[in-house]
C-alpha cells in the first residue's frame, strides 16, 4: 500500500498533467476558431499551461 506521501505526490503530479492539457487543449480550439494572440483562450491557454509547469517543477524540486 502506498503512504500518503506518494499518493500526494502522484496527485500533484496528475493535476498538473490535466492543467497542461486542458491549456494544450484551449490554445487548439482558440487558434483554430480564429482567436489571435491576445485573444481570452489563448491567455487562458498560456495560464493553465504555465501553472501546470510550474507546479510539476515545484513538485520535482521538493521530492529532490
């Protein structure tokens, strides 16, 4: 059985996943819909993308 610990960090682990595909996910439907640049997806996009990243660094450099 795992310890909480490790089910912690497979959780940390698997909603950054999600954070990083829901951004892949909203600057594909924004691009391909015709958003530009500045336009809410694609921030929202570059947001989920970066939190997601983020996180899975953060994650990596305290497990260490």
């Amino acid at each position: 059985m795992a310890s909480p610990d490790q089910v912690y960090h497979g959780s940390v682990r698997l909603f950054s996943y999600v954070f990083i595909a829901l951004g892949v996910v909203l600057l594909a439907v924004t691009l391909t819909a015709g958003g530009g640049l500045l336009s809410v997806g694609t921030l929202l996009g570059i947001l989920f993308l970066g939190i997601g990243a983020g996180r899975l660094w953060v994650s990596s450099r305290m497990s260490a």
